[in-house]
C-alpha cells in the first residue's frame, strides 16, 4: 500500500513562512500528479494547489496566488509547498494527495491522501 506523509507544519506568526514536504512510499509508485488540500475548523475541505509531474504545470487557489509555491520531486515522487506571508485564515490541516500513473480515475482525483499536518498561524 502507498503511504503518503506530511510535514512541515508548525506555529508562526502572521507573514512567517512554512515550507511543507509530502513523501511518498511504499510500492512501485510513480505520481502523475499531487496536490495539495486544506481543512479549517467548522469548514470544508478546499483546495489549495495541484502540480503535475509530466508536465510541471501548476495550479493553485486564488487565495494563495503569489504566496505558495508548488515544485516536484519526480525520482523520489515528492513536493514541497512554499508558503510565504502566511495569514490567520491559513490556519488549517493540510493534506496532502498522489495520483499514480495510469490511474483510471478521474483526471482531477488522487488515489492516495496523507493524514495532515497542522498550520496555526496567530495574529
């Protein structure tokens, strides 16, 4: 079975920044692409960011256009998000999700989610 793991998060102060990883393991898995999602108390799920790991295209929330930076890993099938001028509203769970190669699920689904890592960010 694919595990997918977070880290990074952490406690920093409104415009700190974070650098979260997402590894991959387990299997002969190679990622077409991962993404990135979030989950705030008493909110639901939203998306974040998304790179693919053919082309390197990225997409990313409005929210965090011009903060976060997505980039890949493609031997170790690993990303890292680069988040800067972090903001209050930031705070979140963040998942972290691959789809694998040849995956016949919908284009914009994953197969596996990691189990979150937390981002506090205070005022």
């Amino acid at each position: 079975q694919v595990q997918v793991e977070e880290s990074g998060g952490g406690l920093v102060q409104a415009g700190d920044s974070l650098r979260l990883s997402c590894a991959t393991s387990g299997g002969t898995f190679s990622a077409s692409a991962m993404g990135w999602y979030r989950q705030a108390p008493g909110k639901e799920r939203e998306f974040v960011a998304r790179i693919s790991f053919t082309s390197g295209i990225t997409n990313y929330a409005d929210y965090v256009q011009g903060r976060f930076a997505l980039s890949r890993d493609r031997v170790e099938n690993k990303v890292y998000l680069q988040m800067n001028s972090l903001k209050p509203e930031d705070t979140a769970v963040y998942y972290c999700a691959a789809r694998r190669s040849g995956s016949n699920i919908g284009v914009y689904d994953y197969d596996y989610w990691g189990q979150g890592t937390q981002v506090t960010v205070s005022s």
